[in-house]
C-alpha cells in the first residue's frame, strides 16, 4: 500500500536526519503490502528496517482511522515520543524542516512522493537515508525553500503553493499548456470550485437530517452503541481476514490477520496505538488520532451533527454515476472533512479527509457501500478505503449490533520502550 508513504520526501523535496532515516520504510513499501517499522536504536537510532509485516499500517490504520502507519513510521529516541519532538531532535541530518513536529516527518514525505510520482531512492540512499549524495536530494531542499518563501511573499503565509500545484505527479513540471479538447474545460472547473452549483440546494443540515431518517431514524441510530463485525480486508487479489470491535462514542479496535502475525490499530477515546504480535506497541500522534477517532465516531452515525463546528453544502458532485451532496464540515484546529450522500437515497457513499502536512494536504477517501439493515438500521458493510496509489477493502460478512463489549477490550498495553 502506497498511500501513506505517498510521500512527500522521496522526491523532489527530501528531507533527512532521521528524516533520512525515515526514508527507507517509505521506499520500501509495495503497492499490496504494508510494513511495520522496527529499529535498532544507535545513537538516537539512525538504523530503520523494514519488516513487511502488516498491511495494517496503512489499512487497519485508515479501517480505523488515520493512519496509524504513519506513526508507526516515525521514530523514537530517548526522553521522549516523536511526537513531542521537533523533527531535528528526532531525525538526522534535517536541513529544511527543522522546526516542524516529528511526527509530521513521514506525512510531509508521503506528500511529496504522491506529488511527484517518484520512490524513496529518488533522492535517497537505501540503508543511508541520511547521506547528501545524491544532487536531488539538494535539489529538494532548494525546491522546499522556494515554495516556503512563495507562500510567504505572496500569499500571507498561506499554503496556496504546494508540490503538487505544479508537479501534479510527474517529476518535472510541464511548462507548456496543454491543448483541451473541450473548450472552456479549465473555467468550468474554476466556476464550479468557487461554489457556482450552490443555488437551491437544501441546507447542510437537512441533509443531515435526510441521511438519518434514511438509516431508519435517528432514534433507532442512538440505541446502537456497540458493533462487532468480522470480514475481508482485500488489496489487489490478496484477502484477509478482519475484526471488528467498536464502542461509541470513539473506541474501536481492527485486527488485521496477515499470516504469521496479527496487526491492531485502536483507539479508546483518549488515545490511539498500533501493535503487531512481533513488533510491540507503537503510540499514535496527534494526526493520526483525530482520523481515526473521525472514522470511529462516523461509525455511529446517531451524533453526526455535533462533530462539526459548522457544515455547509457546497455542490452536487456524481459518484458512481448518481448525484450527490457534497456537505463540508469544519472542525477547530483540524482540516475539515468533506461528506457526500446520495441525492436519491440520502445515504452517505463518501468521506474524504485531510493530513495536514507542512508542504500540503495527503487526502484520504473511504467510499461506503452494500448498506444492509440491522436492528433497524442500515449500515455500510463495505468500504473502499483510497490514498494516492492505494486502494483497499473491507467487507463486512458478519455484523453484530449492540453485543456487549466491555471496556477492558479497549485498554492501550505498554508501549514498546524505543
């Protein structure tokens, strides 16, 4: 699975000190498998080595919520959590992103990997992420630079210039316009991001309202507080199986069974973690929690409305052929999250959210599908889980609501000592 180490530091702009470090799990990883990171700690640990364990890092971590992954990916040193640190204190060799949190490291790598379609070796040297030896690599540097000082010489300090703005996934940027076949094309789409298509389209709220009515209403939505399910995570034509254990408001537990090792992503309304039974357990950051206490409080739709600060409607888009309503919801201190349903049936077929980065946003997309009725409500038995050069599924077969779940199951174990 790729998406999470659609990187933003494997291209164009690289980063290093265990920034480089950071770098070869980002390399390493394949489109239908996900890694776990182990390292030996030498110095501050320098050394990181993949171990193809689990597909969890990217996909119980979306299953559940943000991407526990990419936690897993950044690094630990002693007196302290990578997410406490500066990227400098936790990472060798970083010449450009000194000052940003550490745990952002691995997501700003992502960024930059998905915006110019390019792998960890691009500008690194497998096993000496850290090394200066190769020219793009500095040319990374000098590229971050530039766009850090555009951003702040003409737009405020704003993020409105990005890899992706002018990369758009290739390695060099194309400097000649293309040629449309559709004239107006470039305007259409311009119009209709600033909101054009907004006119007679009920209210965010009424939408709201709509898509829990269409789950059989809010009040039968508020007697489910609990669901264990179990199922099929598929990528490309592998299988695995899946469960489930989820509690409302925000504690979820997904197990991923890989062979020869069982990956958890969790969460307990207070905090987040990844484990696997070979590699210990590993603390989510700040990021990566929000996703996935996201995700897990959307699993019980009944308070939907109170998760966000302010909701508006901003267009009809089609998916899968049929409109739907595109509803933003905005959050304090997080990016928003865009949510659609469906013009027809009412149900939400969509989320697509944001980890914000310190050179851009990595989108994350969970599609919503095969909604079947439980104690009288319907709910979506499978999810198509997409980043930049990633997709997933999980498939639901067996689905149990309202089974007691006690709150032991939600407990976080010591966290593996870096």
């Amino acid at each position: 699975m790729r998406f999470w180490f659609h990187s933003a530091a494997t291209s164009m702009y690289s980063i290093s000190r265990h920034e480089a470090s950071v770098q070869p799990l980002i390399c390493r990883m394949r489109p239908s498998c996900g890694a776990f990171l182990s390292r030996t700690e030498d110095n501050r640990g320098c050394d990181m080595r993949l171990k193809p364990v689990l597909l969890i890092a990217c996909v119980a971590g979306t299953v559940l919520g943000h991407a526990a992954w990419v936690h897993a990916q950044s690094v630990k040193s002693p007196g302290g959590n990578a997410a406490s640190k500066t990227a400098e204190q936790a990472y060798k060799n970083i010449q450009v992103l000194k000052d940003v949190p550490a745990d952002q490291l691995v997501p700003a790598m992502q960024f930059i990997k998905a915006s110019l379609g390019v792998q960890c070796d691009f500008c690194h040297l497998e096993n000496a992420f850290e090394k200066d030896d190769k020219e793009t690599k500095q040319t990374a540097r000098k590229m971050m630079r530039m766009m850090f000082a555009i951003n702040k010489d003409s737009f405020d300090g704003q993020q409105k210039v990005t890899c992706f703005a002018c990369h758009r996934g290739a390695r060099k940027p194309v400097a000649i316009p293309t040629i449309n076949e559709e004239e107006g094309h470039i305007a259409a789409e311009a119009e209709l991001s600033l909101g054009a298509n907004t006119a007679g389209l009920p209210s965010a709220d009424e939408i709201l309202q709509r898509y829990l009515q269409a789950l059989g209403g809010a009040d039968a939505a508020a007697t489910i507080s609990t669901r264990v399910q179990k199922g099929a995570l598929t990528v490309g034509a592998k299988h695995f199986p899946v469960e489930i254990l989820a509690k409302a408001p925000a504690k979820r537990v997904t197990t991923v069974h890989f062979p020869g090792a069982d990956s958890i992503t969790a969460i307990n309304g207070e905090e987040g973690w990844l484990s696997t039974s070979s590699h210990g357990v590993h603390d989510m950051g700040p990021s990566e929690l929000d996703g996935a206490t996201l995700d897990a409080e959307l699993f019980f739709p009944a308070t939907i409305r109170q998760l966000f600060k302010l909701s508006r409607v901003q267009q009809q888009e089609q998916i899968y052929g049929h409109l739907a309503y595109r509803v933003v919801g905005m959050r304090d201190n997080w990016p928003s999250v865009d949510l659609y349903f469906d013009q027809e049936s009412g149900l939400l077929v969509r989320m697509l959210r944001y980890v914000q980065t310190p050179l851009g946003r990595n989108p994350l997309q969970i599609d919503y599908s095969d909604y079947r009725e439980e104690a009288g409500v319907k709910t979506p038995y499978r999810w198509t889980v997409a980043g930049p050069n990633t997709r997933f599924t999980i498939q639901i077969e067996q689905s149990q609501p309202g089974a007691p779940i006690t709150d032991d199951k939600f407990a976080k174990p010591a966290s593996t000592p870096p």
